[in-house]
C-alpha cells in the first residue's frame, strides 16, 4: 500500500479509501453471519492493526513491536473462548496496539481513541458529505442544489438503512420496493452492516489526524478534591482503627488459628460464611482511608500506626481466605466462590505493596496503578481456566448430596466432568446433558475454532463406558 504520509493528499485519499475497502471486506467476511466467531475475532484485529501499521510506517521499529506484543497478549483469551472479558481483552489488545502506533503517550492514547475515533467519524463523514458543494463543482444552479444536499443524502441513506433494521413494516417496504428493479433483494442487514464496521475501523486509518487530539495534555480543571483530614484527625482515626481491628484479629486468631472452641450451636462453617465476604469490603475500605491518610502521616509516631493498621488488614484478609477455605470444604465450590478466592488474593497483593509505598513516600497514584495491573493480570490469567470443569468436579467428588440442577447448568466446560461422574456411578444426573454436546462438536467454520473447545472434544472422544459410549459421542456430536 503507497505510504499515506509520503504521497500526495490525492494518493493518500485512494490509499485509505483502499484500506478502508480491505477492512470492511475482512469484517465481511470473518464475522457476518458467523454464528459463534472465536478465531476470526483474532484474526480481523490482526488485519486492522497490520493495516494501521502500513499506514504509519514512520513509527520506530520497537514501538510497533511493542504494539504487536501487546496486541497478542490481549489475543490470547479469545483463542481459548470466546467470551465477554475474553473479547473486551481482545479489544483492550488492539487499542494498546494502535496506541503505540501513534505518536502519543500509549495510556494516554489508549483512554481517548475511542471517544477520538467517533469524533473522527463525524468530521470525515460530515467532510465528505459538504464535499460535493465546493467549488470544485461546476457552477450551476442544479449542481450547487445537488452538492447542498450531500451531507442529508449521506447521513440520510445510513439512518433510513438502520431504521429500516429496526422496523420490519420500513423493512418489508424497501424490500419491495427495490426488489422490483431486477428481482435483487436488497441486502438491507448486510448493508447496515458494512457501515457499523466502516465507521469502527475507519479510526485506524486516521491515527496521524487524530495525533493532536491523542497528544494533548489533559486540561487542568482547577478543581481538587477537599482534603477533610489532618495529621491530627489521621492520629486519632488510626489509634481507633488499631483498637478496633485488633479486636477482630484476636477473634480470628483464636478461633481460626488457634483452635479454640466455638460457641454452643455454631459452626465454624457459619463462622466463617458470617464473615467472608463483608471483611473483604471492610479492608477495601480501610485501605482507601490509607491511601487519603498517607499524605498526612509524616511523623515517625503517625507512620508507625499506619503501618501496623496496615498489617492488621493483611492479617484481616488472610483470615477471610481461611474463612472461604472453610466455608468451600462445608459446601463446594461454586463459580463466585472461585471469584472471591482470585478477588482475596488481588487485594491482599495491594495490601503488601503499601507498606513499600508508606516506607517510600510515594503517592497514592503508584499504588493504584500496580493495584490495578495485578487485577488486570489476574482476570488476564483466570481466563485459561476451565472454572465450570473445575467447580463440577469439585461438587461431583464431595460425599452427600449433589446439586445436579447447578452442577448441570454450569455449561460445555462441566461436560467432562458430568459424563465421567455418570460413567462411574452408572446413572444419570443431567436428564439433557447429550444436549450440551453438540456445542463442543468439531466447527465446521475455521471462524468458530477455539482452544477450549477443542481440549473439551478430546477429552469427551477419552470417555469410555456403558455411561459413555464413544460412538454415541461421535453421532451426538455429528447430529
């Protein structure tokens, strides 16, 4: 493709409506009427990036990848599934990618491209539309009227063919209308369509107009948030906080870790439930007070007390694992359960970078951000895992009772672990458990192919008994 930046302003107008042209026909055809798209979500990010990169050519070698790097890190997720924050990964990949394709600071670029590339769209589309009204059209009464209604026929055509999606009585008329002039139907779905996808990937194209806004330093508001506290107040708070939370921690500590016996009539399942989950929320707010109250603890005395306050709520939160663990041996794991667990450990890791940061006086800012990257790592990292196979296999080898209504409403992911179960035990838990597996059957679309999907199908063809018979796997899964 001719370098957008190097040839004339004509040369570069052809060479993005190329681009343009490219990526829309690649969005055509990785995702329209892809029932479940995995590995085209991949592979579509890939063109647009790839695109964006012959397009800004001038960007230096390790910055572009870099951009790759990230981009196949964010990519990852969606090759083992499909799914909701699998998909956002994907998205936040490219984003990270076409950041560092343009000249800005990459977080900075990243929180303003997509807000930039609507306002983008806006100003080429509205550009191209009062195109027509130029000078450049010959003069005329009839052509300077055609040329004023530029913008109302561009904009007009893209909000009757959305109108007419939503509406099947304006649909069902514009079939018939244009179904008349040579018998074609008109791909109204399809049309709507290509627009979407232009006016998404369009921003792509567009990085070095767009450099100005990406650039631009934030303005400065000129407001601040009221500080309500004081080294005096921060003295007194810390001192109470102290008291108070070394009353719970002795509370754990005895009956937790020590052993002590509980009250007639309570369990330490109760115990543990009763507390789980809202001494999670009590350290998320003490280490918010922390993080307001670093500022002000500058004296040895005031730092001392932060510190140990600080230790009490990692003490807090190792309490609150155990409680889980507690609670998790009584009654199974379940898919919040499993959350709460990576949810725990994210927190605690906050919580063992603070005291660096008090010792080191650095700002609050420091601390969130890392706080943050390890949130993003840990939900990055969770989605390799098959939670559903995990949750059911721990329901499934537990003595008593089975919640067969949960264990088999958890998905393709327990399929495995149901029909082994049932192998084993000889009977049926799930009564449509053979419904789930025409889900994992092999794609017959290369766009559909995933990771997960795949393990599932060689671990079912594993299967053998009279519970799971392999060709009934083979002409469930063919039917």
């Amino acid at each position: 493709m001719t370098d957008i930046h190097m040839a004339a302003p004509g040369g570069r107008r052809a060479a993005r409506a190329v681009g343009l042209a490219v990526l829309v026909a690649a969005a055509d055809a990785l995702l329209w009427q892809v029932g479940a798209p995995r590995l085209s979500l991949v592979a579509l990010g890939a063109v647009v990036l790839g695109i964006a990169h012959l397009a800004r050519r001038e960007v230096p070698g390790r910055r572009g990848a870099l951009g790759w790097a990230g981009f196949a890190v964010g990519a990852l997720p969606v090759v083992e599934e499909a799914q909701a924050l699998s998909v956002l990964s994907l998205w936040l990949g490219l984003l990270f990618g076409l950041a560092c394709l343009s000249a800005a600071p990459v977080g900075r670029a990243m929180a303003r491209l997509p807000m930039a590339g609507l306002w983008r769209d806006g100003r080429d589309l509205w550009a191209a539309g009062t195109a027509l009204s130029e000078a450049r059209l010959a003069r005329g009464a009839l052509r300077r009227e055609l040329g004023d209604w530029g913008p109302a026929v561009a904009l007009g055509v893209v909000f009757a063919a959305m109108f007419a999606v939503a509406n099947p009585l304006l649909d069902d008329l514009a079939q018939r209308l244009f179904g008349r002039f040579g018998e074609i139907e008109l791909p109204v779905g399809r049309v709507v369509f290509w627009t979407v996808a232009a006016m998404w990937l369009w921003p792509a194209l567009r990085l070095s107009a767009m450099a100005g806004i990406l650039d631009a330093p934030a303005p400065a508001t000129g407001l601040a948030a009221p500080d309500l506290l004081s080294p005096r107040s921060v003295a007194r708070a810390l001192v109470t906080f102290n008291l108070l939370f070394a009353v719970q921690s002795v509370s754990d500590v005895a009956y937790l870790w020590g052993g002590v016996r509980l009250p007639e009539g309570m369990t330490y399942a109760g115990y543990a439930h009763r507390g789980a989950y809202p001494l999670v929320l009590t350290v998320l707010l003490a280490g918010a007070f922390a993080l307001a109250a670093g500022r002000h603890a500058r004296a040895p005395a005031l730092r001392g007390l932060l510190l140990a306050w600080v230790a009490q709520n990692v003490l807090l939160m190792a309490s609150s694992v155990l409680r889980l663990d507690l609670y998790v041996d009584a009654y199974g794991l379940t898919r919040l359960r499993v959350a709460a667990f990576v949810w725990m450990g994210v927190v605690a890791a906050g919580l063992l970078l603070m005291p660096w940061q008090i010792a080191r006086g650095l700002p609050p800012g420091w601390l969130v951000r890392r706080a943050v990257a390890v949130g993003a790592a840990a939900t990055w990292a969770c989605l390799f895992v098959n939670v559903a196979g995990l949750v059911a296999r721990d329901q499934l080898g537990r003595e008593g009772e089975i919640d067969a209504p949960y264990v088999c409403g958890l998905g393709p992911g327990a399929l495995p672990a149901i029909l082994e179960w049932q192998a084993a035990e000889g009977q049926r838990l799930c009564v449509d458990s053979w419904t789930l597996l025409p889900v994992v059957r092999p794609p017959e679309d290369w766009r559909e192919w995933g990771y997960r999907n795949w393990r599932l199908r060689r671990s079912l063809a594993a299967l053998e008994g009279p519970a799971v018979p392999r060709q009934s796997l083979r002409e469930e899964g063919e039917g």
